[in-house]
C-alpha cells in the first residue's frame, strides 16, 4: 500500500464528511429541507427577470411556487438562455453564467445548460456525501489510485457571443477546489488524455494508463459497456501495449504487465492480476446499462459493483449509498417533483411511495425552474424519510417510423423478459430502426457467443412483446412495418452502442450524459451494420 495514496485518499474522505453528517440530518425531515431549498433559490434570484416575471418575492410555499409557475422544457427557457448567451446578466439568476454545458436530447439539437457558482455548489453537496459514504465504508478504496472516466474533448473550444465558454475543460470542473486537488493526484488516467482528438487512440491510450496502474483500487465509469469494449479490445492490442511499455514505460511494473500479456490465461484472470487491489467498479447498472453488466462481472467476478446514482447535465438527482436498495435523492442539492406515471398529478420528494415509479422535475441553482428532465425512476424504498430510487429510462425515448410509437421503457421490460426466457440472462443488446420497403426493426446482439443459437426463439419472443403496444401491432398486421429480423453482429462490425456513444460524444455531450439505450433512435444504423468498425492499430 501506498501510503501517500492512502493519505490524500483519507484527507479527501475526511473533507466529505461534514456533508455525509448534514444528509444524514435533513433525511429525517425531508419536507422541511426542500422546503428551505426551495425558498432560498428563489429569494437568491428574486430580482432576477424570470423572478420578477414570476413573483418569487411573494412565494412562501411550494404550492406557491407550483401556482406561479409551470412545469416548462428546454424550448420554454430557450429564449432566456439565448440572451444570456449575448452576455445579457440577471436573467435566470442572480449569479453570472460561468459556463454553458452543451448536451442534446432525444429529440432536439443541441442545448446549452447554463451553470451558475450556485449550480456547482449543489452538485459538489451529492458528490461530497457519496465520497464521503463510500471512502468510510469501504476503507480498502481508500489504499490505492482511482481511474475517473474521462470524457474525451472532442472539437474546439467555443465561447457564446456574449463571450461565455461552452463546454467544461474536464471532467474534474464538478468538483470544488480542494476535491479537484485530491482527484487529479489520485487518478490514474492523466486528465490530459482527453484531448486526444481521436477516439481509438482515446481509448488506447487510457488502456496503456490503466496498464501502468499497480495500485488501481476503484474504476468508476458510467456505462458497463464503455469498460468491457475498452478490454475486450487488450488482445487485439496486445503487441503495441508491449511494444510501448518496454519502450515508454521500462520498469519492473511494465515488466509484470508484459508477461501477464504473454500469458494463455483467460482474459479475467489476466484482470485479476494486473489490479489485484481492485476493489469496487462504479457504474450504471439500471436500465438499459444492465445489459452490459453480466459481461462485466464475468470479467471481474471477485471486485464489488456499486451502483451510480442518476446524473444529468441539468441536475444530480440521486448518488449511491454502500448497501442501499437504491441512490439516495439528491435532497440537499435541488428542489424536486415528481410526475406520477401515466397521470398530471405532481408530488413532492416526502410524498412518494414505494414501487410507484414518477417522471422527474427539478429547480436548480442554475435558472432551471420546474425543469422535466423525462427521466423516469422508480422507488425501491427510504434512507429515514428520503426515496432511494432507480432510474428507469427515458420517457421521452420514443422511435416512431410510422406511427408505432415504440418506448424504451417498454422496449427493456420486453427484452429482459426474453432473454429470460431462452436463458441468455442480458447480453448486450439493441432494437433499432431499420429503413427498407417496409420499415422494421432489428435485434442486434452483440456477437455470436451472445446469441447461443437462439435466434428464431428470440425473434417470435420479441415479437409478441413488441405488439403488446395497439400501435406497434396495427402496424405490422396492415404491412406498415415489416416483420422484426435478429441481426447477431461478427467480430468487425459496428457495435450499435459503440456507433451511439460515437456520435453523441463527437456533438459534444459528457460520457456522463450518455445514457445506456436499448431502442436506437436518431442515428442511421444500416450502414454500420454492413461495414466494418476502425479499430485502433
């Protein structure tokens, strides 16, 4: 063990602390804490346009606030954020724009999500308490050097017209001060590997970093798959990652590695000795994610994972806690409500009931007010007063070639119950649209050993659960759509996540803001699945 590593990991953990204290309090009164949260943002940004157009000098209440203000989207702030973007002040908040993060929804362009001292403030709040629960609970994190995923930095830096950059310069900007200090002495991937400009040599680059990590005791990523891809590619990679240890990286540590590569030993074993301090994975396991999580405990069948919370550009709605049914709602960052499924009616984060699954609305720092975010989650129980929950998916993702109107909620329940079925647990898996005469859908699985000859079973299975939506069955019975086909892909053809991921990562979203899908929408997939993928050399 490291003891330098163990300290600054000790000092981290005891700076978080404080706030893992305050959580633990305001759970024992979650009305009174949203409340005060409330009422706090609102009297900041009283003076502001949108306050004074609002009257937040005279709200008292949520229900005050619920009465003077609408439940709104992107497009009804847009207009507002145009101008602050022209350099206009006091129009949101109070406080200046620091910077816009730019993310793309389901179905929009580009949106730019303006953030506010304020906004990082309630985000450094979660991150503080999970830090602070995780480092205590699970002392072993504590011993060794951490790898953080890293968004790569794809394109130019960019400012507004106003002058106000766009895009954060790393991921490490959501952290406070002193938090970013610890983080950048203990990761294991140098932060400048995001500026790698081309995502195969991103990605190998982080492969050779994480090769050089003797110490790696906690790996935190966002989706399953973007680590067991990164892995899987190690054989294919095998003679360069040799080739520059021995001639970048000489040392006994590049010596181990090199012979643990030489080795015949199954690609989990040669995990195992190469991070033998590896003690916990971070990551999305709700969802769409759980379809790359069986690959990944297969490949680590001895190291803990956790869960991650539900993170958005706009807002933290949840972080994990060790040994919890579900993430905690982020109740000391924002002010939360919540749209019961299928109906108008809204709740607030004490009203909740367990097994009731609510779209979320959020009021940030940030001149977010009433903000639908269409993630939609479910409650899995309580910490004291607060809703642990877990994400869903999102209600607004929809496919829609000819009216059918497909939901990736009901998308995954149809998929899981499938492969439980025909015993495949959740391969990595997605149903995406396909043009021809008539339109239709794929089932893409991700490669042979996936499909286990189960093909046409999967097919017919799918099929009948697909047309439990009217739609979706009208459709196909009167020949709008064409019959689903199972497409199993080959070793070097386009993954359609990896093509996903892709494309959003070079528009300018986070890794963090990539939210594992299994319906593919909004990217045209005919042509990956006909050619093959680059790979890195």
């Amino acid at each position: 063990m490291n003891r330098l590593t163990y300290g600054l990991n000790t000092l981290w953990m005891l700076s978080c602390l404080r706030e893992r204290r305050k959580f633990e309090r305001a759970t024992h009164d979650v009305e009174s804490t949203q409340r005060a949260l409330l009422l706090k943002v609102l009297e900041r940004n009283s003076t502001t346009a949108f306050g004074a157009a609002h009257g937040f000098d005279r709200i008292r209440s949520p229900s005050d606030f619920q009465n003077r203000v609408q439940p709104r989207s992107y497009d009804d702030f847009r207009e507002d954020i145009e101008r602050i973007a022209r350099g206009e002040h006091n129009v949101l908040t109070r406080d200046s724009v620091e910077i816009f993060e730019p993310t793309s929804g389901t179905t929009s362009g580009e949106k730019l999500i303006p953030y506010t001292a304020d906004l990082r403030h309630q985000f450094q709040r979660a991150i503080s308490a999970w830090i602070g629960d995780l480092f205590s609970t699970r002392p072993a994190v504590r011993r060794g050097k951490a790898y953080w995923s890293i968004s790569p930095a794809f394109g130019l830096r960019r400012q507004t017209v106003g002058g106000i950059p766009i895009g954060f310069e790393d991921d490490t900007e959501y952290l406070g001060f002193f938090e970013r200090q610890f983080a950048s002495r203990l990761m294991a991937v140098p932060g400048d590997v995001a500026n790698i400009p081309d995502i195969d040599e991103f990605r190998y680059q982080t492969l050779l970093h994480l090769m050089l990590a003797d110490d790696l005791s906690l790996i935190s990523v966002w989706n399953p798959t973007f680590l067991t891809v990164l892995l899987d590619s190690i054989d294919a990679n095998c003679d360069r990652l040799r080739r520059d240890l021995r001639t970048a990286h000489s040392g006994r540590r590049s010596q181990k590695v090199e012979l643990i590569l030489r080795s015949e030993d199954s690609l989990p074993d040669k995990l195992r000795l190469l991070w033998k301090d590896l003690v916990l994975i971070s990551c999305w396991t709700d969802a769409a994610a759980a379809h790359g999580l069986s690959e990944l405990t297969g490949l680590f069948p001895e190291v803990e994972i956790q869960p991650k919370g539900l993170i958005a550009t706009e807002a933290i709605v949840s972080y994990p806690l060790v040994d919890r049914p579900g993430a905690a709602l982020a109740i000391r960052s924002h002010f939360f409500e919540f749209r019961a499924s299928g109906s108008d009616d809204l709740r607030l984060a004490h009203e909740l009931a367990v097994g009731e699954r609510y779209e979320v609305v959020v009021t940030t720092g940030g001149g977010l007010y009433r903000y639908q975010l269409k993630d939609l989650i479910e409650v899995r129980g309580f910490e004291n007063e607060c809703p642990l929950i877990r994400f869903v998916g999102k209600a607004n993702r929809v496919s829609d070639l000819v009216g059918e109107k497909l939901g990736e909620p009901h998308v995954n329940s149809v998929l899981k119950r499938a492969f439980a079925s025909v015993g495949l647990g959740l391969p990595p898996a997605m149903l995406v649209p396909s043009n021809g005469q008539p339109p239709h859908y794929r089932l893409v699985l991700g490669g042979i050993a996936h499909a286990n000859g189960r093909e046409n079973e999967l097919k017919r299975i799918v099929s009948d659960g697909l047309e439990e939506n009217p739609y979706f069955r009208h459709a196909v019975a009167i020949g709008q759509l064409g019959p689903l086909e199972v497409h199993v892909l080959g070793d070097e053809e386009y993954s359609p996540w990896q093509a996903y991921e892709t494309k959003c990562l070079t528009e300018g979203q986070k890794q963090g803001d990539i939210k594992p899908t299994v319906l593919g929408v909004g990217i045209l997939w005919d042509p990956m699945l006909r050619h093959p993928s680059p790979r890195s050399q």
